[in-house]
C-alpha cells in the first residue's frame, strides 16, 4: 500500500478493531515514519456524530489551545489582523479566542456552529494564520489537505499527538480512537520534518501534540519557552492589550 504522505511502500505491521466491529490494518511508511490505517470504508459510520461520544475532554482541550494559542499569536504574529479556526467544531475555540479579544473565524463543514454564529468563514477574508485542532488524524489525503489549508493561510497552528520511532502498539495508545474510528492518519515527528520540508515551510513543535508550519523562521527554543509560560498560566502578558470582543459580538449580532 502507497504512504498517502510521501508514496513509499507501506508496510502492514498490526490490526486492530474499530467501532468494536470492524478489524482494520495499519500500514507504516518506513521512509517518512507515518502511520495510516487500510483505506477507511468506515467513515460514514464512524461520522454519524462530528463529535464523538466519548469525547469528554473537548472542552478541557479548547481552554489549553485557547491559552498557548493567544501566547503564539501575540508573541510571533500580527494581533491586529483575522484569523480562522478550521475544522472548529462546535464554535467552542472560536468564542473564546474572541472573548480574549483576537479576530477569530470558523469553519466546519461536518459540524453546527453553536457558540460562534455570526462569524463564520468569509473566502473575501485574509487570514493571518489557520488554526487546526485535532484534525490532522481525520485527514485522507494528508498532503493534499495541508495544501488546502495553506491557500488560507501560510501559517498553521495544529495538534496532533506524535510518536517518536516504532508506532504503538494498538492497545498502547489510546490516540487510535478505535471506539470513534475517525482517526486514521497518525504522524512521526519524523514525519511533521518531512512535510515541513516537502512544502517547504517551517516547523516548531513540542514533540508532543502541539506544533506550527510557517513561512516564518521561528527559534524553536523560544516557541517553547512561550508554551511553557502559557502552560503556567502566563499567557496574559502577550495579549495584555487586546480588548474582549464579547461586548462589541453581542452589539453586532443584535442588530
């Protein structure tokens, strides 16, 4: 089976049950370390919820994003201009990021926008950055979706959770959501290197889970630093003059 990063030869390496009923195989690329499952026939299945049932950590996982993105943006890019949130869900991310007084926007197409109406998608927009938030492992065609993001925005705010040389096994790590079946592509930090290089971007990353491409060239060793002081409740030195939209949101929705 062709990588669907790179085009290497995949190779089997183990199987597991998704949605508790269907045994799928898993094929690893030894040239860029990614991860894919067999061709996903489950999907529409797997989707009949945008949002998992067992998903119980979504909102605990927007306020961590809320706060380390606020810290990216104002300490590494231009606060006053827009930016979109792909993928957003239910909107959560979206508000928020508003209510901390940034420009954001959303965008869904498999998910209702419950708590960010008003500011959805506008194509005449001009997006500083995109951020994409647990969307990476949902992605068919990895590369060529990347790609799409990127005619938003040149700069990308992910995560995803990496994995550093021989994948997991399946009942080693719980990020293979085989109960959702909906991830299906699952990435080294060897292979967030290849992409970055192959699209010819920059990459920061934590190793972890949280990870920016860019044009821009950026000390990695500061965008961790300012992760960090984010994680620790810091953040607000960034943003210290950026104003709540709440206020001004409720007045324009209004009218």
């Amino acid at each position: 089976m062709k990588c669907r990063v790179c085009n290497s030869e995949a190779k089997e390496i183990f199987s597991a049950k998704v949605l508790n009923k269907y045994n799928i195989k898993y094929y690893f690329c030894p040239n860029c370390n990614f991860l894919q499952t067999e061709e996903p026939y489950w999907l529409d299945e797997a989707y009949k919820s945008a949002i998992g049932i067992a998903d119980t950590g979504i909102q605990k996982r927007n306020q961590l994003f809320a706060k380390r993105s606020s810290a990216i943006i104002t300490s590494l890019f231009d606060t006053n201009k827009k930016f979109l949130d792909y993928a957003g869900g239910y909107g959560i991310f979206v508000r928020m990021m508003r209510d901390k007084g940034f420009d954001f926007y959303w965008d869904d197409p498999y998910a209702d926008n419950l708590f960010a109406k008003g500011f959805e998608h506008d194509e005449q927009n001009k997006y500083e950055l995109v951020t994409a938030f647990e969307c990476f492992e949902h992605f068919t065609n990895p590369l060529e979706q990347i790609e799409k993001i990127l005619k938003i925005s040149e700069n990308i705010i992910f995560s995803t959770r990496t994995f550093s040389g021989d994948p997991p096994k399946p009942d080693e790590w719980w990020y293979y959501s085989l109960d959702s079946g909906q991830h299906i592509s699952f990435y080294s930090n060897t292979t967030l290197k290849y992409l970055a290089e192959k699209l010819k971007l920059h990459l920061n990353t934590d190793n972890k889970a949280f990870h920016l491409l860019s044009r821009k060239k950026i000390n990695n060793l500061w965008f961790n630093v300012v992760l960090k002081l984010s994680d620790v409740g810091l953040s607000r030195i960034f943003s210290l003059k950026l104003k709540s939209k709440s206020e001004t949101d409720h007045e324009i929705l209004s009218k």
